[in-house]
C-alpha cells in the first residue's frame, strides 16, 4: 500500500456544446508523508478542479476517470459513504479564501466541534479539547472556538481553517492557495506552520501559482499547464536544471529576490481554454522551440534523473535552468 | 439595536397618522352620503342637514380629522353605521375569526413548503424539484376565487364531505356553546373539552385554509428552494462537505440556518399579505372574518367602519414588518445587537 | 444573450430554435399565451354569438356542439364569454401596468433627481400606500371611484404606482452619481436631458421586469374585484364577473364557473412561465446549465 496521496491517470473531463473536454487529462501525481509537494500553474492550468478531485468534490457534470488513492483507499468512484468517512479525517482541505470558506452563522467552534465528532465519537468536552489542542497548533488561543467568522481577520480565519484540517490528524492535506488572499507577512507564518505540519508527518499537497511561496516551503514541485504535468521533481532539480520550456517561462517571469536586476520576461500568448485545445502538446502555440513533432498524439515523459521528469520532446538542458535563491 | 428599533417605531407611528389621514379624506370623498344610508329612504333636506351637524360633516375636513384624531387617541373608533355597533368590537370578533384561518393557513403553508423546498434544492432538476416547481407556479397563478369554488365543487357537491360555508353550524353552536378564551375556536373548544363544537369548527375550516394556503404555499416553496440553491453552492457549504458533512446534515443543519434567516423574512411578510388577501377567501365561504368586513364596510360606505378597519389592518401589517426586521437582529450573528 | 454553447450557430432563428428545444415547456406555454392573445385580437371577427345576450330560453346547457362551453344562468353563451373575456382581461392587465409605470415613472424621476425634501415627502406617501396589505388599496379605492372595469383598473393601477416610483428613483440615485451624469451638470446640460439620455435608459430594464411580473398580478388582482362586485359590471363579459355570476349554481352546473375560472389560470401560469424563463435565459449565472 503506497503511503500518501497516489494520483494516476487522472482526467476530468466536462461536455460542452460539441461533445466532451477534459480540463485534466493524465495528471500523475505523488505526495509522501513528510514532503511538501508545490502544484505550480496559472488559472485556468486544472490544479483546482484535481485538487477537488482528491476529495471526490469535482461537480456532477464532471466525468472523473482514472485513480486517487488515498493510502491505499480509492476515491474515484466511492460511494458517498466511504468518502464522508475519509473527508477531513485522513484527507483534508484548506480553501483559498478563508473569508468566506468557514459558514458565517456557526462559531469557529461549532464547526469544529461538527467535524471531530463527524469522525470520532467523543462527548462535547473532550471534542472541545480536540478542537482547542488543533488551534494551539495553528497558532490560534481557545477564544476562538466562541468567535464567529466575521470576528476574525483573514490570517486568524486560514489559521481556523489549518486547525480544522488538522483536528482530526489527517495524513495528507491538500492547501489550494493558502496564502494568496493574505498579506505577505501573514503569508511567511502559515507557510511556517505548512512546513511544520509537515515535518511532524503529514503529506501536504501545495497550490499555488507563486513559485516564491514553493521555493521557500516544498520539497518537490509539479508544473501543471493546461490540464496535464509538464514537468516535476525534486525542488532543486527542477529550478537548477528546468527542462520544460513553460517551466522555464515561468521562472524567468517571476521576480526573484537577490536576483539583481533584470527584466521579467512574458510568455507569449494565453493559456487555452481546454474545449479549444491544440492536438498534442498544449503549449506548443507558446513554445519558443516547438516542431512539428509536437502537435502529433501525447507527448511523451522523459526522465531528466532520478526524480526529475518533463514532458517534453525537446527538453532544455542543464545549462538553461534558472538558479534556486 | 434599541435605537433602530425606536427609530423604527417612531416612522411606523408616522405613517399610521398617514394612513388615517388618507383615509379619512378618502372616505369623505366616497360618492354617496353615509348620512342619506343611516336616514333610510328619502330623508328631507331638513333631516339630512340635522344629521350633518350631529356627525360633524358640516365642519371644514381638517378639523373632521383633528376631532377624529382625538377621538382615536382615545381609543374610540366610532360607531358602526351599518349595524350601530361600537366599531372596536366589531373588529375585535372579526379580527380572531380572520387570525384563526391565517394562522392555520400559514402553519400548513410552512410545514409544508419548508421540507418540500429544501428537497426541491437538494435534488435539483430530479422529479421533486419539478413537481415543486409547478406547484410554486400554479399556486400563484390559480385565482383565489377560483380555487375555493373547485375546493367547493369537490368536497361539498361532489363529496359531500365537507360544508359549503360559515365558521361552525348554529345548530353547534346552540347546542354546545364555545366558551371564549383566545377567540380561536379551535383552541377554545378544546379548552373546554368541547368535542362537537371542535370537530365542526374544524371542518369548517378546512376548505378556507387549504384555498388561502396555496399562494403562500407557492411562494415559499419558491423562496425556499431558491434560497437554498444559493447556500448550497456556497464555499462554506463546500468546506463543510469536503470535511465529511454528510447529505443530511448539510440540508438539514448547514445550510439551513443560512436560509431560514432571510426566509423567516419571507414567511412575516406572507402572514402579513394572508391578511389582505383573506378578502377573497371570507367572501367566498361567508367567513365572518375581516377581510369580509372590509367588503361589507366599503360597499355600505360605512366609513368609520372602513376607517376603522383600514387602520387595524394597516397597522398589523407594519407591525408584522417591523418585527420581522427585527428579528433578523436576533438571527444573523453578523448584525450586532 | 443566449447561452455560449449555440454560439457555433449562425444566425439569431437557428439559435432561437436550438434555445426553444431547450426549453420546451417554456415554449409551450409560450405558444399557450399566443393562442390567448390571438383569442383576445381576434373575438369580434370570429363570427361568436354575443357574448352578453341574455336569453332564458337556452339558459343552463350543457357543453354541446352548439355551445362548445355551456351557457350561463342567463342564457348567455360561456365559450364566446370566455373569448371576449380574454381580450378585456389582456388590455386590463395592459392598463393597469402601463397606468401604474406611467405614474410612477415621473414621480420616481423627480423625487429622485430632486432629493431634498421633495423626495422625503414622495417616500413617506409611498410609505403610506405600501402600508396597505395587497388587495385593501384596491378595493377602498374602487368604491371610491364607483363600479366599472375602467374604475377598477385605475384604482389598481394608483395602488401600484409606488413600486415602480421606487424602481425608478434608485435608479435615478444611482446614475446622479456617476461621473458622467456629474460632468454633463457641470458643463450645464439641463436636467430635463440628462434624464432622458442617462437615467431612463439605464432603469428602463428594472421596470419592464416588475411590469412583466405584474402582468399576470393584474390579471388576477381585476379579476378578484369583478368577483367581490367592485370591478367589471354587467354587461361587461368579464371573467371574474363570470365566476361571480356562477356562484348561485356552480354546484349543479361546473360549467358556468369552470371555463372562465380556467381561463384566468391559465392565462396568468403562461404569462408567468413566459417571463420566467424569458429572465432565466438572459440571466448570466444561469448560462449553460440545464
């Protein structure tokens, strides 16, 4: 039984006027206890919808296909039963925006208090101590549990929502852009607490399209575009020797401090709405190095080394690749 | 909360003074003489001049309105010209007949509408939801009128198992008086163990409550499952569903605090409409109700009667307002106290 | 307008057909309302017997083929009442919402262009009619004005004119503060201008939507006062008034009350199916769902 959250072959495929779609199509992901996984991508990329998918909360008109286990148990296709049983209790999710994620006429508490005794029978008191042992580790006091969503500021509210994820002691958590509605001092201490939920034992699923925010806490990293991996593997490895060009786009666009100066480079183009995908690779109508190969059938993986793949018929090599601050 | 709900108080004080004065003024527009009525038929010029002074009609209209907004303060609504009656008591007894049939109305309307609403939500566009959703459409679009005397059709002519009309037989009513205590007959005769006089009431009511139930019936099943699409596709609601919530408890705890708040608003303001809209229904089946009062007062321009009851009525619905403003002080912990 | 996935269509009555497939209930009920209306335009050339001619020697029948819908107490022919009845009823409910936005509209305007005092005393008066539950206005103020189908729909049309002042005047409070409304003051443009290039225009689809939604309100609101006695008027074919009149021998003869009642339903269930789904096309959330 693979330990952690295993994803193989995951599509996700919608209907739309002329048929079908996929918005993901094949994601192969890997997330281990103890490590931090960045999921890279723009909007639009399906990072969401997979992580949604992780969950079995894709939406009805979704047709889910290939496998998500969760240590061993499968979530594509499982009943509602099975999956009220692993949600929040060994899989666990925290939302974007924490403002509007927790229900504004419950207390912090009272959702608390739902969910544990969701998943353990325990009396109120002790579900009370649960609860109040979860916020301490997210760095939240027991005044809490009387407070309403609305009492509270963004960076409290991720905080509460950590602490729900966490009360029941899941073994993987998947952070779909955690920090992207909160100031960036905020932004450093949750990443800190992620790395020390992490470190303690659980395997966290990172979302986020900021590459700085994977540079400072993941251990591996995943670039998605247009619905598929185009490149992933170890943290350092993929910055100090990037082979996918999209990759490489990415990084050159975003600043990096201690860089010095220089000019932030665009990629070319838009990411294409996946109805009105090109055949073949994806991002072959932005790649500065695309050939004719490229626009027939799957693109195959190639492995760079040892934990470094790319999809890619023409990876960069090592030369190229932008350097880890 | 204290200063709203006074300032509240203040502007609904304001507007029943508005709504006296324009009625007043009104009903001394009304065409015919109410003094020509109350004198029988063909009064003398003498007479009906003597019987303008002794009403005040001949007065300028605004010190008509000073005196009758003194009387009021008094707690004097006047006397009935239709009946000679004090015009409170009349309205009194109206008044509990009309409350018994709304309030019954409105509990089946709710008990009703609510769970078929939240299915409705949950099982979006299966056979329940379709099913709801003509009967929101038809229940507003069926006339009042209509639906009684199809209730009527059925039941008494067809079925013969229900009356045709009236709150309870005489024959009852003799035989087993209903001793008063709240004026509902329902609750009165069962206070007093009074099994006869409770069943006749009681299928008396039927047909009246299931006619004026239906449009209030609709309109919550529409505001329900509309509401409640809303919650249900919220990101709170999706949390606590990628936290282990099960079916139930995310309809039936989640999701419905957050709908049950501006729906409490919905259900006031239908009490509040039941009471206008009674008219139709008491006519119909003879309900000695307000609603009927009304028609009675207008038509005879028995105008402190229709002053009398316009501003009982007027005043009711605002207060009903009023208190389901309030309450959402009491419901929705975002709004502080 | 229409939802992204006819998009590949060419042309608007390709588009319309694919939406109407859709969404066939709504069309059909669409295509009900259309048979009422040509009903309605139609009744005088349709060569039906006079609806009001009383004649005792045929009162009472059953429907037959020579009286599709029975006859009435007095005689009179229920199918042709029924027809003509449509065509009151349409240009009553007409009436009653063009009456009511007609003066609405201008009092919403001025009270919100004019603020200040002006607009306090239009809202507390409105204040006043809204005080009022829904059909005691109407009735008060039909027997203010005397019986008659014409007294009625203005006595319904005055009760409703709040809404649309109401409708109007946040929008007006709404466009006055927008810069280019603030700018064309400052050059001096005259307010009468700015009104009728910036506010109308911009509130005009908030009023045909409560318009639309009154519509079969009206309908239903007339015919609820032609049944107490203070609408319609012999000999006015009215519907409510037919069901009134049927009410000393509905119970032996369903005819005389079931027609016209029917046609009120369904009238008022089409209209209202129309414009629902009308709204629910042109509602951006809702595009591409079924």
């Amino acid at each position: 039984m693979t330990q952690g959250l295993a994803i193989d072959n995951l599509a996700l495929e919608f209907a739309h006027g002329r048929g079908r779609a996929a918005a993901v199509n094949g994601c192969n992901l890997l997330v281990r206890p103890r490590e931090i996984l960045g999921l890279v991508g723009e909007s639009g990329s399906g990072k969401s919808l997979t992580a949604l998918a992780c969950l079995g909360l894709t939406p009805s008109s979704c047709r889910v296909s290939g496998s998500v286990r969760v240590n061993g148990d499968e979530i594509v296709g499982a009943c509602e039963a099975t999956l009220t049983n692993l949600r929040g209790r060994r899989i666990a999710m925290i939302f974007q925006n924490p403002m509007t994620a927790l229900n504004p006429y419950f207390t912090i508490g009272n959702q608390m208090l739902g969910v544990i005794r969701q998943h353990f029978s325990l009396d109120r008191s002790q579900a009370t101590q649960e609860a109040a042992a979860a916020l301490k580790q997210a760095g939240l006091t027991e005044t809490a549990l009387n407070r309403y969503p609305h009492q509270m500021s963004g960076g409290q509210l991720q905080r509460a929502m950590i602490a729900m994820a966490i009360a029941c002691k899941p073994e993987i958590l998947i952070a779909d852009e955690p920090t992207t509605a909160l100031d960036v001092t905020v932004q450093a201490r949750i990443l800190g607490l992620l790395r020390s939920l992490a470190d303690q034992g659980m395997g966290i699923l990172l979302i986020t399209h900021d590459l700085g925010v994977v540079a400072q806490v993941a251990d591996r990293v995943a670039v998605m575009y247009s619905g598929s991996i185009v490149e992933s593997g170890d943290l350092n490895q993929v910055f100090s020797a990037t082979a996918h060009p999209y990759s490489l786009g990415l990084m050159q666009a975003s600043p990096v401090m201690g860089m010095g100066r220089r000019k932030l480079q665009a990629i070319s183009g838009v990411v294409p709405d996946f109805r009105s995908r090109p055949a073949g690779c994806a991002f072959r109508d932005r790649c500065t190095q695309a050939q004719e190969v490229c626009a027939l059938g799957a693109t195959p993986y190639t492995e760079i080394s040892a934990d470094h793949q790319v999809r890619c018929h023409f990876p960069i090599g090592k030369s190229q690749g932008a350097e880890l601050t | 909360m204290l200063g709203y709900l006074l300032r509240r108080l203040a502007m609904m004080c304001l507007i029943i003074l508005g709504v006296a004065t324009f009625t007043f003024v009104l009903s001394r527009a009304l065409p015919s003489s109410p003094v020509e009525m109350m004198l029988g038929s063909k009064p003398t010029a003498d007479q009906i001049s003597q019987a303008r002074e002794e009403l005040g009609l001949d007065q300028p209209v605004a010190e008509q309105l000073g005196r009758y907004f003194f009387q009021l303060a008094q707690g004097r609504f006047g006397t009935s010209m239709r009946t000679g009656r004090p015009v409170i008591e009349e309205i009194g007894q109206r008044l509990s007949a009309t409350a018994e049939l709304v309030t019954l109305s409105l509990f089946l309307a709710v008990g009703l509408g609510l769970p078929l609403g939240i299915l409705s939500a949950a099982y979006r566009n299966r056979w329940v939801d379709h099913l709801t959703r003509m009967l929101a459409v038809s229940g507003v679009a069926v006339p009042v009128f209509f639906l009684g005397i199809l209730l009527q059709m059925t039941f008494y002519g067809g079925l013969g198992w229900l009356p045709l009309q009236g709150r309870i037989d005489s024959i009852v009513m003799l035989d087993h008086p209903v001793q008063t205590f709240s004026g509902f007959l329902l609750i009165d005769s069962l206070l007093s163990g009074n099994t006869a006089a409770f069943k006749n009431a009681l299928i008396h009511l039927t047909l009246p409550t299931l006619t004026l139930m239906l449009a209030s019936l609709a309109t919550i099943l529409r505001s329900t499952r509309n509401l409640m699409t809303d919650v249900l596709g919220t990101d709170y609601i999706r949390t606590a569903r990628a936290y282990g919530a099960t079916r139930r408890t995310t309809y039936f705890v989640l999701a419905l605090k957050p709908t049950l708040v501006p729906l409490l608003t919905i259900i006031g303001l239908t009490y509040g409409f039941m009471l206008g809209g009674s008219v139709i229904t008491e006519v119909l089946f003879d309900w000695p109700g307000i609603g009927a009062y009304v028609v009675e007062s207008v038509v005879t321009n028995d105008f402190p009667a229709v002053l009398g009851v316009t501003l009982v009525i007027s005043t009711l619905y605002l207060s009903i307002n009023l208190a389901v403003d309030m309450l959402y002080f009491v419901l929705d912990p975002r709004i502080s106290v | 307008m229409l939802s992204p996935t006819f998009s590949h269509l060419s042309s608007w009555p390709a588009r319309y057909v694919a939406w109407s497939r859709r969404n066939i209930f709504v069309t059909m009920c669409a295509t009900g309302f259309s048979l009422i209306v040509l009903a309605a335009l139609l009744a005088p050339f349709l060569g039906l017997p006079d609806p009001a001619k009383i004649d005792f020697s045929v009162k009472l029948l059953r429907p037959s083929s020579m009286h599709w819908f029975g006859t009435d107490a007095l005689g009179r022919d229920i199918f042709s009442g029924v027809v003509h009845g449509a065509r009151i009823s349409l240009l009553v409910a007409l009436g009653v919402v063009f009456m009511a936005a007609a003066i609405g509209i201008p009092i919403g305007l001025i009270s919100g262009y004019a603020g200040g005092w002006i607009d306090t005393f239009f809202m507390r008066i409105s204040d006043i009619f809204l005080a009022f539950p829904p059909l005691l206005l109407p009735i008060t103020l039909s027997a203010l004005l005397g019986p008659g189908l014409f007294n009625a729909t203005c006595a319904v049309a005055i009760s409703w004119f709040p809404w649309y002042a109401r409708i109007i005047r946040s929008s007006v409070l709404t466009v006055k503060s927008e810069l280019y409304v603030q700018s064309a003051r400052a050059i001096g443009t005259n307010p009468f201008s700015i009104a009728m290039r910036h506010v109308l225009p911009n509130s005009l689809s908030p009023v045909v939507v409560q318009a639309s939604l009154d519509f079969g309100f009206a309908i239903l609101t007339t015919a609820s006062l032609s049944f107490i006695g203070m609408g319609a008027v012999p000999p006015t074919v009215e519907w409510g008034l037919m069901v009134a009149s049927s009410r000393s021998v509905f119970l032996e003869y369903w005819w005389t009350a079931m027609f016209p009642g029917l046609a009120i339903f369904l009238t008022v269930f089409f209209a209202n199916v129309v414009v629902d789904g009308v709204r629910d096309s042109l509602d951006p959330k809702l595009r591409g769902q079924p």
